[in-house]
C-alpha cells in the first residue's frame, strides 16, 4: 500500500472521531497492521523520526498472548452470565445443575484438556477456560451423584487420550435451587473443593457438599420437597 494511501485511510478515520458525539461510541478500538520484516530497533528508529509517539508496536507473539488473556477474562464472565441463567432456571423448575473446576498439573495443557472435555459434553452443557487456567464445566439439570458419575468419566477420558497422560485435579459442587445463593459463592464452593483435591495429592475429583445442603435450613428443605411433590407428582432430587 503506498504512503498516500495509509495518509488517507488514516485522516478518514480521524475525521469519522471528529464526528457529532451522538454518533460516535465512547470506548476505544486498537487497529492492527502487520509489517512483515520490521524489528524493534527499526520500529523505534522510525517512531523517534516520523514523531509517532502515540503509536505502539508489539510482536505476533506478544500480541497473540495479549488476547488470549483478554479472551480468557471474558470467558469469566461469561461463566457467570451462564450460571445467572441455569441457577434461575434451578430455582424455578427445581432442576439440580452442578459446577466443576478442571486444572491440569501442567499449564500448558489447558487447552488440550478445555478441547477433551468439550468434547464430551451435551448440547446442553457449557464449558469455557478461565483466566486462573482451570476449565469450569457447567453440567445442567443433572445431581450432583449424577454430576459425580460424568465428571468421573471425563477425567478417565482425559487421561487414557491424552499423551503422555494428563494429570489433573478437580473440584465440583451441586445446586439444586432450593436456596438463593450468588454465583461468585457457587463458584467458590468449587474452588474450595479444587483446593482440596490438590492439598490430597492432586489427579483426583473432590465433591463438595451441595450447596442447598449446606446453606438451607431442614425446614426449607422438607417445605422445598413437598411443594415439588405438590406441583409434579415426583420427589426432589437429593
């Protein structure tokens, strides 16, 4: 691309900043070109001449580490769109749903592991890498016994396709909707039993205690049950 054209291509873009304010958003955008061949010393050398103070460069892998923080921060909270979601939808229709926290011993294996459980998972389900290089696993409408038996299996999975043989611990928590309980608390249940499958050895899976267990009185659990039993004929899953 010629000079001329970048000079134009960069002045309509300032202009459209320049714009009438209600037409213009208030965030900011990074625009990235690619020069092929350029270093850090011919990129400074040519910064200091063309007094382009405001520009900033970085490296492909500089950049490509960059947004995998970035993605991985949004898929944080994404989690916790997703869990506002099904944790509603437990309260509501009382169906059971369960968390857990997948960490290879290996951090560079977060991706193979993340791609090993997706692929195991119902259409259903929802699994998404966080920032503390774990995999959280969303299993919906299943109990926490149920959760247990299919996490069980996605560890052995993970271990007999992976090589050489992935070492992972894991931590999972049940919600049945009986109480009204935040997602940061549901998740930090999971992390708390995380904790404790590490602080064993670690490549083992920790159950926490169910959430509704935990925090509900036995009075809300029984008026919980019979008021399931009124609506659908059928018991509460424990």
């Amino acid at each position: 691309m010629a000079d001329t054209d970048l000079l134009r291509q960069l002045s309509f873009i300032e202009a459209a900043c320049c714009e009438d304010e209600s037409h213009t958003g208030s965030g900011s955008y990074c625009l990235i070109r690619v020069f092929k061949g350029l270093d850090d010393e011919t990129w400074r050398s040519i910064r200091a001449d063309l007094d382009m103070n405001e520009w900033r460069a970085a490296s492909l892998s500089d950049l490509a580490q960059d947004m995998g923080e970035i993605v991985r921060e949004a898929s944080d909270a994404l989690l916790h769109q997703f869990l506002v979601c099904e944790m509603e939808r437990a309260r509501l229709c009382q169906q059971p749903l369960a968390l857990a926290l997948i960490e290879p011993e290996v951090e560079d294996a977060l991706e193979i592991v993340f791609d090993l459980a997706r692929a195991q998972l119902r259409s259903f389900d929802h699994a998404t890498r966080l920032s503390a290089g774990q995999v959280a696993v969303v299993l919906s409408g299943t109990p926490l016994a149920a959760a247990e038996r299919l996490l069980g299996a996605m560890l052995r999975r993970i271990r007999q396709v992976s090589e050489p043989s992935l070492v992972c611990s894991a931590g999972l928590v049940g919600y049945g909707g009986l109480v009204d309980l935040k997602t940061g608390a549901l998740i930090e249940r999971a992390e708390e039993a995380l904790a404790e499958a590490r602080r064993m050895g670690g490549n083992r899976l920790e159950v926490a205690p169910s959430a509704d267990a935990v925090l509900a009185s036995r009075e809300t659990l029984v008026h919980a049950r019979e008021k399931h039993f009124l609506f659908t004929g059928k018991n509460l899953h424990e």
